[in-house]
C-alpha cells in the first residue's frame, strides 16, 4: 500500500532548472529517510540526496550547491530542487523511502541538453 510517485522530469538546457515531486502515501514520517537516487543508462544507480525525519539533509559531492532536497508535511511530498543542471545530471530520478523496508517511485526521466 506504500506508494510514491515522482513528476517533474523532462528536457531542459544545461544550466537550467527543474523541480522533482515525489508524493507519497501517508504522512512522510512513516518513513526514517526519503531521498533521490540515479541511474544513467550503463551506470549503476546512485546517491543524490536524503532528507530525515528530523529534516537533516545530505547530497551527493557531484550536486552540493545545485541540489536542494525539501519537504512538505502537510502535502506529504518530497521535492528535489535542481538548479545550474548539467548534462552529466542526465537520468533517471528515482525517489525512495525507508522504514523497515525500501520503497521506490517508478522513476522520472531528467535530460539534460548541451
């Protein structure tokens, strides 16, 4: 019955900007961390950034200073604010939750043009 769906994905130009929704089932503090991964095609799927429930944050070396993860409680969304993109940020966006299991969106498609 966990169910996250991300939107937000699309094509934009390097040095622009898009904000990834990732909305869940039930309060967001059902979950110890939410967060974003990545997979480009060939690479394995890595880390962005994760939000707790006490709202501490962590990012990925590669998006510090482009990356902002944030929440919404009462809308109980995640959100992943990317700015200055680059066309290595081109993936596949997954958003996840944990408690005492993993759950994971269907992914949501960033292009990031030259």
């Amino acid at each position: 019955q966990v169910q996250l769906v991300e939107s937000g994905g699309g094509l934009v130009q390097a040095g622009g900007s898009l904000r990834l929704s990732c909305a869940t089932s039930g309060s967001i503090f059902s979950f110890r961390v939410m967060g974003w991964r990545r997979q480009a095609p060939g690479k394995q799927r890595e880390f962005v950034a994760v939000i707790s429930n006490a709202g501490r944050t962590n990012y990925a070396d590669s998006v510090k200073g482009r990356f902002t993860i944030s929440r919404d409680n009462a809308k109980n969304t995640v959100y992943l604010q990317m700015d200055s993109l680059k066309p290595e940020d081109t993936a596949v966006y997954y958003c996840y939750a944990s408690n005492v299991a993993d759950y994971w969106g269907q992914g949501t498609q960033v292009t990031v043009s030259s």
